[in-house]
C-alpha cells in the first residue's frame, strides 16, 4: 500500500511551524508512515534549518508530482510569498498572516483535487491574519470558507481518546444555554457521521453530562432529563450508536479504557481539559466533515520562543502520523 502524501502548511512564517515541520521530518517514523509535502518559503525554512538541528535537503518541487521521497529530504511547494528582511520572527504582522494564508489556500486545492490525501497545519496567529486582512479569525473558518462547508466539526485525539464538542469559542454561560435536546441530537448525528469519514462504524458514542453526576436527576441542575436524555433516546430511535447522559468525571477515562469510541464534550474546556491532562504534547485536532482529512498541532504559533530552537516537534510529529494513521485505516476497512 502506497504511504499516504500529506501536505504540511508551514503556518505563520513568524512563529514555530518552520522550525517544527523541519524538526518532525527528521523522525524516521513520520518519513515512514506517510510522503510529506511542506507547502510554504524556501527562505524561511532555510532560516528555520539553523535552529531546527535538520541537516538534510530541502527539493524545491512544482507540485505533488515532482516529490522523491528519499530520507533526508524535504519536498517542498515554494510559494515565495515572504520578504525576508523585512520579516520579525516572533511579531504580529500582516505578512505572516497573510503568508499563512496561502499556504492553506494551496493545501486545501490540492486535496479537493485529490492530488493530496490529507493536510496537516502548522500554526497560524488570529492577530496576524486580522493584520493581512484576512477576514477569519482562524484554521476553521478557513477550511469552511473554502470548501464550502458551512460548520466544519473539530475532534480531538489523544492516544485512544477521540473528544468531540458541543461547543467551543463562547462563554460558559452561553455553553450551558447552548445545550438544548435539538443541538444535542443534531450534534450527535454529525459526530456519528464523522466516525464514519473515519472508518469508526462498529463504536459507540458517549455524551457527557453538564451537571455533577448529571445533576442526579434533576436535584441540581435539569438540562440532563429536560434536554440530553430525550436528544439521545431520539438519535437511538434514528439508529445511532449512542449512550448518555455519562457523569463527566468518568466519560473520558471510560473512552480511554475503550468503552466508548468517542465523547461528545458539552463545552471546550470539558474536553480540552480531558484530552490535554492524558498528553498536552500529543493531543490533535482533527478537522472533519471536509471533502478530505485535516488534522493539526492543538497549540499556537508561539512567538515568545519563535527563532530560538526551543519548540518542541511533539505535536507536529503526532498531527502529520494521526492524519497518515486515518489514511491508511480508511483504505483498509472499519476500525474501533
């Protein structure tokens, strides 16, 4: 079976995806598991490459087409896009954002074209694409506006451990309102579809409760018998593999042990926190519901130590292997 071919978006040319992509691709595990393609400038990561420890080539290709995957060599699609001197590592400026645009906007070509069998991402800055007047506030957006995909889903993964979410970017207060039996259901239906884009049919997807213990049947707090159970009891009429309300405290642990194939996390930090406590490093977001596969390092451009060769590859090295991971499981047939 041929290895998957995984364009890699460099991200904002100021932060650490430069030196982080160059850092991952010297580990024999990524080159093994997948042909990477690093979409971004030349200059840059040949700037990167004193900071980063690589000390291979770098093959300017013209596209997916050209690519020789050859250990110790870097494939790269050069789109030139960055003024060097006038670049400052470790700044907000419209020319990262605008930078880290395009390589997106690339990516996210090749794959609608098939072309590429996934993308993986380097961090962006917010601040840097409001800068280049961008008109996004990050990866998702994005990723929708250009595929036509009106509301991308996120999944976390970490290790066995996949976390989906209700909701994310908003307050709590607006989380709690934000769980109604209609959401739930209509969340639980995508969830289970997503599983599916991932070969996840056999699972069984679990929702977590709001309240301490779901709030013990109504004593201290009711969204669970008013909104969740009747949203859940519906997605089973409907022939979803689904179970909940499951007390928070112990969903996530259970999903680890294998119990379930997936959490449905009613805010962002029910499950950030879950995901991020088993392995900061590792956890991946994994962008689904696309007309291809996007995962990404869950961390950010990181403009403090930008430069300096201190980032650690972890979580680049694991978002390009869970996406090749996906690949290859999709090819081969159903998973757990």
């Amino acid at each position: 079976m041929k290895r998957p071919l995984v364009a890699v978006t460099m991200g904002d040319p100021a932060g650490i995806g430069p030196e982080i992509i160059l850092k991952a691709l010297t580990d024999e595990t990524v080159m093994a598991a997948c042909r990477p393609l690093v979409i971004g400038d030349r200059r840059v990561l040949e700037q990167a490459r004193r900071v980063s420890g690589f000390h291979g080539a770098i093959k300017t290709v013209a596209g997916p087409e050209d690519c020789t995957h050859t250990p110790g060599t870097v494939n790269l699609l050069d789109l030139h896009n960055v003024d060097l001197g006038s670049l400052q590592v470790g700044v907000v400026q419209g020319m990262g954002g605008r930078a880290a645009f395009d390589y997106l906007e690339r990516a996210v070509a090749l794959a609608v074209s098939r072309k590429v069998d996934a993308v993986t991402t380097a961090p962006l800055n917010k601040e840097s694409l409001r800068a280049a007047k961008v008109d996004f506030i990050g990866h998702t957006e994005v990723l929708g506006a250009l595929t036509g995909v009106r509301e991308p889903l996120t999944m976390f993964q970490v290790r066995t451990l996949r976390v989906f979410f209700l909701s994310r970017h908003v307050s709590l207060r607006q989380a709690c309102d934000l769980v109604t039996g209609e959401r739930v259901l209509q969340r639980i239906v995508r969830c289970s579809e997503a599983l599916r884009q991932l070969g996840v049919i056999d699972g069984t997807l679990a929702v977590a409760g709001l309240n301490p213990h779901c709030g013990e049947h109504g004593l201290f707090g009711d969204e669970e018998v008013r909104q969740i159970e009747p949203a859940v009891r519906e997605a089973q009429r409907l022939g979803h593999r689904v179970v909940g309300p499951v007390p928070a405290d112990s969903v996530f642990h259970q999903a680890l042990q294998g119990r379930y194939s997936a959490v449905l996390s009613l805010y962002h930090d029910q499950g950030h926190i879950a995901a991020k406590t088993v392995d900061f490093e590792r956890t991946v977001s994994v962008t689904l519901g696309l007309p291809f596969l996007r995962t990404s390092v869950d961390h950010g451009t990181a403009f403090d130590i930008a430069g300096m060769g201190k980032a650690s590859a972890v979580g680049m090295k694991e978002a390009i292997l869970v996406a090749a991971d996906y690949v290859r499981r999709s090819r081969s047939g159903p998973v757990t």
